[in-house]
C-alpha cells in the first residue's frame, strides 16, 4: 500500500496567513493527488484533484502543487470559514490512501 | 443537483453483517465514468477507503477488508450497497459513500459525498 504522510498534523493560525501543508507519498504517485477539507460532524469536501486544479466551486485562495511524491496544499490568506481538517488522498494505485490530516485551528 | 444520502441500522452486533444503501438522487447512477464508493471514518480518526463499485458491478475493494466486503448496485433503485461480515468493534466508524470519478490523466478522486451515518458495532 502506498503510504500518505502529512505534516504538520495541526498547526494554529490567524485570519489573513499563509498556510501550507505538506503530504509525502511513500513512492511516485505522478500527479494522483488529491485534497479534501473535513469540517466537525460534516463530510469531506474535495479541494483539488490532480496535484493542482481546482475543484469547481471552490475559492481560488486555495492552491495545490507537487508531483512524485511530494505536494503542498497553500491557502493563501486563512479565512474564519478555513478552519477544519485537511486530509490528501492518493489515487494512484488501489488500494486508495489518505493521510492521516492536518487539523488548521485559529490561533 | 446530485445528492447522496447513506442509509442502514446504527447498530450491529459484533460478528453479524453491516449492510447500507447509498440512495442517489439528482442523476442516474448508471452514467458513465463514475463510480460510486463508500469511506469510512472511525471515531476521532482518518479516512479509510473501502472500495467502489461500478453500475455494471465491477468493483475495487481495500485488500485488508476484500474477505469481508461486497458491493453492489441496484440501478433499477438508484442505489448502491454495501455489505461488511464478521464485524467488531473495529469496525464501529461513520459510513460515508461518495460518487468516485475517474477520468485517467485527468484526475481519480470523490467529489459528491453523503452525509454520512454512523454505524456502532457492540452487543
């Protein structure tokens, strides 16, 4: 199984920061990459597909890159409705994995 | 618009069989390039992939839980299912089925998601 590492695992922020987090693949995953926002008691949302495009409907704050087995997920300016957990996700390869999360909370 | 909603007894006895529907509304379920999946999430815990089931039947399963699990669809119903034997505790999760793209090259991810129900495992 390809294993997906995030770190941090939680970070605190204010309103207005840069915030980027980072997930490792345990091997090359191309561009399989995915991003999803999970907020308390609620299901996830994906944010990016493809290392880098946009989901539709989703605010251009937010942005993806990296290929191979390393990916950043970057929000540009944190806003108050930002703060919840983000999980990558590989879908490279079945059987398909996420990382553990990394929980964004407001400083 | 395309809604999800998951469906099935919020308790099973240790060792029985976990059985949910995914009812979807808002398009068929037997269009092409999707298939329809279901995740898991322990209590305080990450995400876990399952497995995902095509409108002809084809299906992908996690290995570690390949023994134990069965999907299928009912296209008929617009629904898929989901079928997991010999439960435990372990098992005890929110149970959230999503639609499942995947277009090769340009990207392989789940974008429309139930709201997911929680299914305890405990006599």
């Amino acid at each position: 199984d390809i294993e997906m590492t995030q770190s941090p695992s939680s970070l605190s922020a204010s309103v207005g920061d840069r915030v980027t987090i980072t997930c490792r693949a345990s091997q090359s995953i191309s561009i399989y990459l995915n991003w999803y926002q999970q907020k308390p008691g609620k299901a996830p949302q994906l944010l990016i597909y493809a290392a880098s495009t946009l989901q539709s409907g989703v605010p251009s704050r937010f942005s993806g890159s990296g290929y191979g087995a390393e990916f950043t997920l970057t929000l540009s300016s944190l806003q108050p409705e930002d703060f919840a957990t983000y999980y990558c996700q590989q879908s490279y390869r079945t059987p398909l994995t996420f990382g553990g999360g990394t929980k964004v909370e407001i400083k | 618009q395309l809604q999800l909603q998951e469906s099935g007894p919020g308790l099973v006895r240790p060792s029985e069989t976990l059985s949910l529907t995914c009812t979807v509304s808002g398009a068929s379920i037997s269009r092409s390039n999707y298939y329809w999946g279901w995740i898991r999430q322990p209590p305080g815990k990450g995400l876990e992939w399952i497995g995902s089931v095509y409108y002809t039947g084809t299906t992908n399963y996690d290995p570690s839980l390949k023994s134990r699990v069965s999907l299928f669809v009912e296209t008929s119903k617009n629904q898929f299912s989901l079928n997991l034997s010999s439960v435990t505790a372990a098992d005890t999760a929110v149970y959230y089925c999503a639609r499942h793209f995947r277009n090769g090259s340009s990207g392989d991810g789940f974008d429309i998601w139930g709201q997911g129900t929680m299914v305890t495992v405990s006599s």
